[in-house]
C-alpha cells in the first residue's frame, strides 16, 4: 500500500472516538482516510 495515497486522504475533522473502545484507551482515537475508488483499483493490485 501507498503511503502517499492514504496521506493526502486524511479527513482530520472526521476523526471520532470509537464507542466500542472505552474511555481513556489509547486506541480510541480513530483516523478516518478517504480514497477515490480510482485510487484503491490502483494500490490494491
């Protein structure tokens, strides 16, 4: 996978706590990336 690809695609203001994992756990913090579906037929081949 490209890094470059997931990089430019990084939506900071949609980024949430995932309600699954409980408060205070380092892995709340969630990152949402988005990709044109161009984009993945090219890096996930």
């Amino acid at each position: 996978m490209e890094f470059f690809a997931l990089s430019r695609g990084r939506d900071a203001n949609q980024d949430f706590e995932h309600p699954g994992v409980p408060e205070g756990h380092v892995l709340r913090r969630h990152c949402l990336y988005r990709i044109t579906a161009e984009e993945w037929a090219r890096i996930a081949t």
